[in-house]
C-alpha cells in the first residue's frame, strides 16, 4: 500500500508540474504594455518641434506687443488639436496606459487645466498671467517652460522608441 501510494503522488506531481508548464506557457505571450506605433512617435515629435518653435519666437519677442497672449491664440488652438487627436489614438490602443499618463501630462504642461489661472505651470497659464498678457512671459520663465515641455514629451518619446527597440529585438 505505501508503494501504491508513493507512485500515486508521483503521478500526481508530474501532473501538477505539466500543469504548471501549460499555464506559464500560456502566460508567456501576455503583453502588459502596447507594441510601438509610429503615428504616436511622429505626433509626439510635431509637438515637441511646434512647441520648440513657438516658444523661441516668445523668447525673442519677449517683452513686446508682438508677444501679447492674443496674438498666439493659433498656436494654443492648434497645439490642443493636435493633442486631442493624440489622446484619442492612444487612448485607442490596447495595453497604453504608460503612453496615455505620459500624454496627459503633456497636455498638463502646455495648456493647463484649460483656464487662465496664476497657480497653473503650464505654457499657456504662464503666456496669460495678468503679469505677461500684454507682453508676454519674461526669456528666462519660458526657457524653464521649454524645460518642463521637453521633459514631458521625451518621457513619452522614449516610451515609445523603448517599444520599438522591443519590437526589433524580438
């Protein structure tokens, strides 16, 4: 009877362990983050390149009527479609919340909460401020402003390259 018994938890333990091995198997192929997209890659490149852009011409006409907050409601219009159908692309994409955090912050740093307020950090809070309406944000503000930028869209930026390198790797 002991000898019956031992066979029987051996079998019963190859059992577990090809169970075991099935399931891991089956695990391996899970994906916990989305494949690269090369429409997010070049979206998030426009944007860097049209913020980049915009706020170097703030800095040189820094202190003008030229950089007055009205004369740039083009740029705040446009900046806000382009992430609007950025959001909706990653939103779209299975397994992106990395790239959809990532987004919303950009979003953060460049157009606020959407209203004009002396306690937001964006890009538009600070062109807007009672301070800088008329004349725009002083060239040290908007260079800090051009930091905080750079750093949200490389965040998401590099995201997406890390995705890529992943998918060529394998």
């Amino acid at each position: 009877m002991n000898r019956r018994s031992l066979s029987r938890n051996q079998i019963l333990n190859y059992w577990v362990a090809i169970l075991c091995a099935i399931l891991l198997a089956g695990c391996a192929g899970a994906k916990l983050i989305s494949d690269y997209d090369e429409v997010t890659d070049k979206s998030l490149t426009t944007i860097q390149q049209k913020t980049d852009d915009f706020i170097e011409t703030l800095i040189t006409q820094s202190g003008t009527k030229k950089a007055a907050f009205n004369k740039h409601q083009d740029f705040y219009s446009d900046i806000k479609q382009q992430l609007r159908r950025l959001e909706f692309r990653v939103n779209a994409i299975p397994n992106n919340d990395k790239t959809i955090d990532l987004v919303n912050k950009i979003r953060l740093v460049i157009l606020g909460e959407g209203t004009c307020t002396t306690e937001g950090t964006s890009l538009r809070d600070l062109h807007c401020m009672p301070a800088n309406k008329n004349k725009g944000p002083s060239a040290t503000a908007l260079a800090n402003c051009r930091l905080n930028v750079n750093k949200a869209i490389s965040a998401a930026l590099s995201l997406e390259l890390a995705k890529k390198q992943g998918l060529e790797q394998n």
